[in-house]
DNA sequence: GTTATCTTGCACACTGCTGTGCACAATACG
DNA sequence: CGTATTGTGCACAGCAGTGTGCAAGATAAC
C-alpha cells in the first residue's frame, strides 16, 4: 500500500528536462518535443512520461520564470524611483537566462494569457512604479502613468529578447535605454549610474 | 502563335492574394495558405496557381513591403537630425499597416535573411542619422553610433508592431519613443513637436 | 462565338509533429 | 537480492499542413 520515494535520477532528469526546454525554446520556441528530449538526454517518450503535454511543460517553464521575476520585483525598495527602476532592470537583466524563455513564448498566441496572469504582481510594481516616478517629478508625464507603465514593459521585453546576453556592458545598455524611456534625458542617466556603479556591476556568479 | 494578354479578373486576384496575405499574417505569421485563399475569396488551388510556394508569397510580400519603407526613408531630408527622426518614425507609423507584416515576419528564422538584405537601405538612413544627431549634439553619446543605430531598430520594431494603429495618439506615442531613446529629454522632444505640429498631425487618408 | 485563360474541387502523396500502448531492459531503493 | 520504478525503442493512429495532377466548369479576350 504504502508507495516508495521517487527515485533519484527521476527527479533530476524531470529538472534536466525543464533546463533543456528553457535553453531550446529560448532560441526557437517551437522547437519540437523530440528536440527538447534529445538536448536532455532523453527519449522523447521519457519526456512524455514527466509531462503530461507539450502545454503542462510549457506551463511549468512559464510559471517558475515567472516567480523568479515576481520575486525580484518584490526585492526593489529604493525610495528614489529613477534608482528603482535602474535597479530592477539591472536586476530582471541578471536573470535573462531564465527569462528569455517568457519572453519569447509570451509572444506566442497560445500562452499570452497564462504569462500575463503568471506576471501580474511584476506588473502592478511597474505600474505603481510609473506612478510614483510621475509623482515626484522623476518620470516624464507626457505619457499616462498606464501607457508608460505599457511602454516600459514592452521596451524591457525587447532589450532583454534581442540582445546577446554574454556580451560586456549589455547590463549597462539594458538600464540605459529603460531610463531613456522613463523620461530621464541621458546624462541623468549617466550621472545617476555613475553615482550608484553598483547597479550595473558585473557581479561574479556563484556556480 | 502569339499569347494573349492576361487576363483582368486574373491580375486582380493575384493583388487580392497579397492584401489578404498582408492583413492575414499580420496578425498570425503562421497563418495556412488555405486560411489565406479563403480571406481572399478564392480556392487554395487557385493561390498555387499564382505562387510558385509559400515561401514565393512570402519574399514578394517582404519585398514590396520594404521598398515603401527604404522610399520613406530617402524622402526624409531634415538638416535637423532630430526633426529627420521624429519625421522618419512618423512616416513610417502611417505605412504601418503595409509594414506589420514584414515586423512580424522578420521575427521568423526563416526570412530573416531576406528581410534585412531587402531593407538594408533603410538601415544605412538610419545608421547615417544616428552619426550624425551624434556629431552635431541632438543625441546621446554614451553609446557608440551603431549601438544607438541599432537600439532605435529595434525599439521602432517593437512600437511598430505592438501597438494598435487605430487608437488616437498612437503616432504621438511611436515617436515621443523613439526620441526619447535617441536621448532626447521628454521635455525637449515635447517641446520639438509643439514647434512642428504637421509631424504627428493625423493625416485624412484619401481611399 | 470560339478559344485560350483562369478557377475550382477532389484525390493523392508526403512531411513533420503529437500523444499512446506495450514489451523489454536498466537501475535505484528497501 | 528482489522489486517497484523508470527509461527506451518501436509501432501506431491521428492531425494539420504543403504541393501536385487532373478533369470539369466559368469567363474574359479576341
């Protein structure tokens, strides 16, 4: 009656499985169920056997990046919203890794829905962001704090999905152009990062 | 021995084919050649006798697209760099329609090449004026003049591509954008279009 | 009115993908 | 060890799409 524990190799090919669909699909979200089994090292029926459909596991994939993004949103608290959106993007950035996959399957009609749902509290800081930016004369208030909160987003969701991630100072790029459109004319920005270089430090990642 | 002229009925579905694979894949790039035919009121057999392939669909589609792009491209001729770019986006934004089409299939591994080849023009104006509002002080000098040349791309990609065309002000938006990325204050691009209201006056459209 | 041109519907072969069933082999767990 | 769990290869059915052949019908051009 009483059922064993999961076997180990299961449970790291389920997580190795995940890895390889968020490395392929980054690069061609369509690719196909075998593709994604191969560059796990599996069997296309062994996949099938983790996941129920190619939907469950692209629902899985969007879900935790989006908790990730969700949480670094949470973890921004500068007072000074022009540091606070430098800050996020830098951070969001950092995690590009994990994230190219939402964008790029973002834009694919069938899982819009679920991404948008899976990002609403990362929306609703940008939103309330835009706000407050608006408020204490930092932001631009040419735009509505909805149509600039619309435009960082869209803007954020191109520099992160077009852009090499490896290269040196594509951080630096990043954060740039999302204070240009937040309003800050570009020596602001300048000063501001010149200020505070720890934003876009390239920091050492732990393996 | 000698041929007789096309027939009338026969050039009019090969335009309908093309308006309808405009409209039809702007939405979805992947739409079918069936769901195409059907939009333009003929049998799929009937497309396959007007295009060799999919793919000869396609690159005609780009084609013709990118021609409207690189001629508004050469009919800008501002001394001032800003007013030729805030001129640039705006023509562009007008001919929106015929363009979605080749922002959204340009995302498409497949026709990237033929894409860029055919709007390589429009890239030089672009690269061209970017050296140029640099030299003379309109904009941003923290980043070199091709890294900016290709940052307004792909920003104008996004505008172009993620924004209903039919809502007021939408024109307003694309270019407050694309200045602001140049590195333009909000203020200064504000004060530039208050100066030259005929930019993103909203056109009649003669039908 | 004749005729070449064009459209249409249907059948067909083909490709690439998804998801499942099943028997057999491998292996981690107790 | 024994055993339940997991991986694998193969076959299979199904779906959606592409591109072609062909015969019959419609029609614009002459």
């Amino acid at each position: 009656m009483t059922t064993r524990a999961p076997r180990r190799d299961s449970v790291e090919n389920r997580a190795g499985i995940l890895d390889a669909a968020r490395a392929t699909l980054a690069t061609d979200p369509r690719a196909s169920i075998d593709v994604i089994a191969r560059s796990a090292g599996l069997s296309r029926r062994t996949l099938y056997g983790h996941f129920d459909d190619r939907e469950a596991l692209i629902r899985e994939l969007i879900s935790v990046g989006a908790q990730r993004f969700n949480a670094i949103a949470e973890s921004v608290s500068d007072s000074d919203s022009r540091l606070a959106l430098a800050r996020l993007a830098a951070q969001l950035w950092r995690e590009a890794a994990h994230v190219q996959v939402a964008a790029a399957l973002a834009l694919d009609e069938a899982h819009v829905e679920h991404t948008a749902d899976a990002l609403a509290p990362l929306r609703r800081t940008v939103a309330a962001l835009a706000r407050r930016g608006q408020e204490d004369g930092s932001f631009r208030t040419d735009l509505t704090a909805p149509t600039l909160a619309r435009l960082i987003e869209e803007v954020a969701r191109t520099v992160v999905s077009r852009t090499d991630a490896s290269s040196t100072g594509a951080v630096d790029l990043a954060v740039r152009t999302l204070l240009s459109i937040a309003g800050l004319s570009w020596r602001e920005a300048d000063d501001l990062l010149t200020a505070h270089p720890d934003i876009v430090e390239s920091q050492e990642v732990s393996s």
